[in-house]
C-alpha cells in the first residue's frame, strides 16, 4: 500500500507543474507515470489513489497512464545488456547470474497532457 | 487544443533527499547503518536481542524500531541496555527516510558504531525505499516457505544479504533448504546467506562476523 504515499508525491508534482505553465492550461487531461517493472507498483492501487487525491485540485477529473519500464542488466561477466523478466535474473548472453541491474526502478513523472486555449482565442 | 507538456519529475525524490542527510549524518558520525526487513513473525526482534550477546562489545550498536502499533518491540530491547528509538508508523506499511531521519537523531549518535533499523514487518513495501541505510538485509522464517525469494525479487535483490532464520524448527518442518537456497540465488546469485536460529545461538556468529567485516568495509 506505498502506492498512497507515492501518489501523494505525484499529484504534489503535477500541481506544481501546473502552476508554472504559461498560460495556464484550461484543464489537465492526463498525467503519465513511467515505472520500473522492478517497483511492485499495483496499477490499479496507484489509480484509485490518484481519484481520491486529485478531487478538489487543478488536476481533478484527469486520468492517470502509467508506462510500464523493462528491467535491464549488464553482465559483469561478458558485458551484454539483457532485458530481465523475474523470477530470473540472469544473462541472457552468458547464463551469469553476476548483473547489474541498470534499469527497472525508475518512477517518474514524465509529461502531462493539458488542454490550453486555441491560439484564436476559443 | 491538446498540449503536452514534458515535466521529468523523480516521485521518489524527496525521500531520497532525507536519505542522503541521514548518509551524511551516519558518514560524519562513523556509523554502519542496516535495515532489517522481514515479515511478521519472521524473528527480527529475537535477531536484534541476539547480536548484542555475539557482538561482545565490539561494536556499539543502537536500534531504530519501526513498527505500525505499539512500542513493545522497543521495551524488549530496552531491558537489554540497548539503546533504542521508536518509530511508529501509525497505519503505514514501511518506513520512509524522513521519518527514519529523524528517529536517528535522537539516538545517542556519539556512543554508537552501528545502528540496525528493524523496518515494519513487511516484504513488499520496505524494499521499496532508501532510508539512507548502508545495506538492507531480508531475514526469511523457514516457516514461510522456500519460495519467497522469487515472490519478492525486489527485496532480495536490493538486500546485500539474507537471513535464513529458525532453522531449529527444520526437523518439524517440510522445507527444502536447497529449494530456498535456489530460489535466492536465481534472485541474486552471489548474496551470502546466513541460515541461523537466534532462538538456539545456533549460526549467529557467521552472521555478526559478516556484520562486523560489512561494517569496516563498507
């Protein structure tokens, strides 16, 4: 249940990137999360977080998109880049099970979509 | 008209920034700091009681007790003269780096070598996030199963090692060593395990051995 305390940081940084465009967007419709597939974030526990923190802000009624990240390893034994699919972590290349993983615990906000006023004014 | 707007934004980033004062805390001050994560039950607690008698004083170790209800954990700890601070996280699943940040500060930093956080017992959520700790260490009952390493991967594969713990039940029990042993390495091949009972003394001092060479080393 750390989704909660995740997404509390989540909306924290929307609001805040919100505040900053100019001109301010007319609404947001959609933030996009990038998390590592190596996080045991649940999707749908993050989703309902998101609903429930997002009432009464800037960014209610916006859908939260969350982009799922592979996780990959170097070897330190022959040096390949691997994609890792759990519950194994080895090598592809060499069967070592010596990696370092390089990727997979990202979680970030990476772009918002917002609706702004057409340039014509409507 | 839709816009998209990059933003780039870390969501763990204010934890990180605690857990990097708490490393510059425990760097300034000379201390090792581990977190302990386990589940439930899994005998975290015991382990603690047990590292005082092995570690014969030669490092002075403090506790940061991390539980979601009640401070019993830290009174047991307190009867054995081992300095201990409590964080209770009052519903939360895990502990967060700020609030370790600040439990850490009220130990008494200068009398210290090594300070052991006992995270909230839970194999999902503690591993998650950096308290500035120097290595997290998965301690796993023989009572819950060979199979956990590949339930959890995030755990073990963030833990520099694991504790295999109550092997004073295998007689009574249907585990497979091997299995368990197995199922850690195809998580993390090269992470030492340490198969104790705290309960009996028995395997404790491989164990603090391995702490006590961590804590120079790291």
């Amino acid at each position: 249940m750390h989704e909660f305390s995740i997404c509390q940081n989540l909306v924290e940084a929307i609001l805040d990137a919100i505040k900053t465009m100019q001109p301010r967007p007319k609404r947001l419709l959609s933030a996009h999360v990038v998390a590592g597939r190596m996080r045991q974030i649940v999707p749908q526990f993050l989703e309902s977080a998101y609903e429930a923190l997002i009432q009464d802000t800037p960014a209610a009624g916006s859908k939260l998109n969350i982009i799922e990240a592979p996780i990959k390893a170097k070897c330190l034994v022959c040096g390949q880049v691997s994609e890792i699919t759990p519950p194994s972590f080895a090598c592809q290349g060499c069967q070592s099970q010596s990696l370092d993983t390089i990727s997979g615990m990202e979680l970030y906000l990476d772009h918002l979509e917002v609706e702004v006023e057409n340039e014509t004014g409507n | 008209m839709k816009q998209e707007i990059k933003v780039y934004r870390n969501l763990m980033g204010a934890n990180e920034e605690w857990a990097a004062k708490t490393r510059e805390v425990l760097k300034e001050k000379k201390i090792t700091m581990i977190n302990i994560i386990g589940s439930p039950g899994a005998g975290k607690t015991a382990l603690l009681e047990k590292i005082q008698t092995f570690l014969k004083g030669r490092l002075r170790f403090g506790v940061l007790e991390g539980d979601v209800e009640t401070t019993r954990d830290a009174e047991r700890l307190a009867t054995l003269q081992i300095p201990v601070s409590q964080l209770l996280t009052d519903g939360a699943c895990h502990l967060e780096a700020k609030l370790v940040h600040y439990a850490l500060l009220d130990l008494p930093l200068d009398e210290l070598d090594l300070v052991i956080v006992e995270n909230v017992g839970n194999l999902v959520c503690p591993a998650e996030f950096d308290i500035g700790e120097h290595a997290k260490i998965a301690v796993l009952s023989v009572t819950e199963g060979e199979d956990k390493a590949l339930k959890y991967p995030l755990l073990f594969r963030e833990s520099k090692a694991v504790i295999l713990s109550k092997i004073d039940l295998l007689p009574y029990l249907p585990f497979q060593m091997d299995v368990c042993l197995a199922a850690v390495k195809q998580i993390k091949g090269d992470v030492p395990v340490f198969a104790l009972s705290a309960y009996k003394s028995e395997g404790m001092q491989a164990w603090v051995d391995w702490l006590l060479t961590f804590s120079e080393k790291k």
